[in-house]
C-alpha cells in the first residue's frame, strides 16, 4: 500500500507516514518501477502502535528503543514499564509544582487586590510584582 493509503486506514496524516519512515519507526520496501515507498498490513498495526505509545506519554525515541527490541526478538515489556513508571513519578513532581503555582498566583492576586496601581512617575518596573515578598 502506499503513504496515502497507510495514512488513511491508520488514520493520521501522510506526514506522520512519512516522518515514521525516515527516523525508522516503518521499514517500507520501494516499489521498483517508481521507487515509491510501499507498506504492507503490518504497518498499519505499527502505527496505531506507536500512537498510543504516544497517548501514554513515551517519546519517539522511546518507542523506537521498543520497537527495535521487539524487532531484534526482545521483550520491551519491562523497559516499558519501568519507563512509565518512571513518567508516573516525574509527572506528580510536575503537577505538584503546577500546584504550587497556581496556589501562590491565587495568594498573589488576592493580595493584589488590596493594592493601587503605581504611578508612571515611580522608579519602580511594577510595583506589584516588586511587592512580592522573595518565596
């Protein structure tokens, strides 16, 4: 089957098909009368793959690792779930810092509101933001 094709049936765009091609995530064979790149079956379930790869949050650098492990007869399983494992730990960092955030942008505008606007005349950038206390 060709690009078209392939992206129809896996539903993204002949892009991604292309993209997927280049850095190795599909091995397509040329088609010899006019060297287009041909996929078969497979590649469909290859990319619906990769895309919930992706859904889950691995890179695709990561699927690629798992991908060739599969290929070369390896089992990716553990890889996989220790690199969402991992992923888990370092998201609930990142929403708890998000939280933080958005707890101290409350604090701030609450206090904020209490507050006048400085005058243009003043040396100060803005006088709400260098009333901030150093947290």
């Amino acid at each position: 089957m060709t690009v078209i094709e392939l992206a129809r049936l896996a539903e993204v765009t002949p892009d991604v098909i292309r993209y997927y091609a280049r850095i190795g995530l599909l091995k397509p064979s040329r088609n010899a009368v006019n060297n287009y790149m041909q996929f078969c079956r497979e590649d469909v379930k290859c990319v619906r793959f990769i895309r919930r790869a992706q859904r889950l949050g691995f890179s695709l650098a990561e699927i690629v690792d798992i991908i060739e492990t599969s290929r070369n007869g390896g089992s990716p399983c553990r890889m996989v779930r220790e690199t969402l494992g991992r992923r888990i730990e370092e998201n609930g960092r990142a929403l708890a810092e998000l939280v933080a955030v958005q707890n101290r942008m409350e604090h701030t505008l609450a206090q904020w509101q209490q507050m006048l606007d400085g005058s243009p005349g003043e040396q100060a950038l803005c006088s709400l933001i260098e009333a901030m206390e150093e947290t």
